[in-house]
C-alpha cells in the first residue's frame, strides 16, 4: 500500500518552525527571545510587490495612535490580515509569495491580540503603499524586538477624537487666563470721531461759501472761508 505524504513547501516549513519552536513563539507577555523578522524580508516584500497590481485597493488605518513601540506593531497586525484575505483569493503561484510575506508578519498573532477597536477608521489605498509601510515597520521593530515588551500592545488603540479633547485645566488656570481687553465705549469713539467730521463738513461748507460769494459778491470784502464760517457760526447761534 502507497501512502502519499504531503508536499511541504519552504514557506510552510519555516511557519510551523515559528510556531513550535518555543524560542520564537511570543510568552503570554508578548515577548520573544529570539527575532522571528527575517534578514530578508524586504527581499520578500519586494518580490510579491513585482507580481502584483500596483494599484490594487486595500485600506489602512488613518487614525491609529502614533506610538513608537505599539505603533508598528499595530500596522503589522492589520498588514496580515490583508495577507491573509488576499490568499483566499489569489492563485498559487500568488499564494506562494503571499505566504512568503504572512510568514514575515504572523509573530504578532502569536500574542494575546484584543478585538479590533470599534473606534479604527479606514482609508482605502494600494497595495503598493501597504507592503511599503510593511517593510518599514519590520525595520523599525527589527532591532528592538527582542529587548522590548510588547504586553502594552496587545490591544489596538485610536487617537483622541479632536471634538472631544477638553482645555487641559491647572489649580491656576483660571487666574492665568488673560481677561479679554474691554470694548471702546460708544460715546468715546464718537468723541474721537468728531473733530475729523467737523474738519469735513468745514472743507465743505468752505467751498460752497466760495461759490456763493462769487456768484454774489459785496464791495469791497475779500472773500475768505474764516469770514464764511463766521457768518454760519453767527446762523446756527
């Protein structure tokens, strides 16, 4: 009797040397003694990217908290489940390098990972941009991931929504808050406003004396605006 083993590819030998070799394999704290990120994963990356529609939508968190630590891990975590979606889908030949790339990132889910928060919000990309920031967050974890924690990691968090920050308060805050500077009062910017209407209605009246005057004369007066002004003052007293 023929018994037909199972063919076993490089990729799928390496994954289930990650999740038994206890070295690798995350402690309940998220924390690994030895790097499961490759030396050549930008390699992998960058052979699944020449195979792909550069073009092809898939969407990114826009609002995860910006982090040093968490934030990376954070990408990597919703990186592999686009991995693990576009394999359901792709053919085998796309698999292959797909799986190549999910071996690359599947550490994160070796940790004690929280549902998604409620509060993610998704923008839609390329895949081109995704296995970009792919790449750059494996380099970032990269040479920490063994001398870090990433117990605080475990679940994702959002940044604050802006509508509904508060005004940081301090014992002395309310001391410290400079009181607005009082409006002008009506009658003082009429007070200011005055001598300039006056000045207006004096240019005016001067040359509609001069005007007057000239039309009808009396003998012998020369005609001047003060002597014009002086007969208005006289009229309105």
């Amino acid at each position: 009797m023929i018994v037909l083993a199972p063919a076993w590819s490089p990729t799928t030998s390496l994954l289930l040397l990650l999740l038994l070799s206890p070295g690798l394999r995350g402690t309940p704290d998220c924390a690994f003694s030895h790097s499961p990120i490759s030396s050549t994963f930008s390699v992998t990356i960058h052979k699944l990217s020449d195979y792909l529609l550069q073009d092809y939508p898939v969407t990114v968190a826009s609002n995860l908290q910006d982090d040093e630590l968490c934030g990376p891990f954070w990408h990597l975590v919703l990186a592999q489940r686009w991995m693990g979606q576009l394999k359901a889908v792709a053919g085998s030949q796309m698999q292959i390098l797909l799986e190549a790339v999910n071996t690359e990132i599947h550490f994160v889910t070796l940790c004690a990972l929280q549902p998604l928060p409620s509060c993610l919000r998704f923008v839609q990309t390329n895949i081109s941009h995704l296995l970009q920031d792919t790449s750059k967050h494996l380099a970032a974890l990269k040479p920490r991931i063994t001398r870090r924690n990433f117990s605080g990691c475990l679940e994702l968090r959002c940044q604050p929504d802006s509508s509904t920050l508060l005004p940081p308060r301090s014992p002395g805050a309310l001391e410290a808050t400079a009181l607005p500077a009082p409006q002008a009062p009506l009658l003082l910017v009429l007070l200011l406003l005055l001598p300039a209407a006056l000045l207006l209605m004096s240019a005016a009246w001067c040359l509609h004396w001069r005007r007057w005057r000239r039309r009808t004369p009396y003998p012998g007066e020369q005609l001047t605006c003060a002597s014009g002004l002086h007969d208005v003052l006289r009229l309105w007293l």
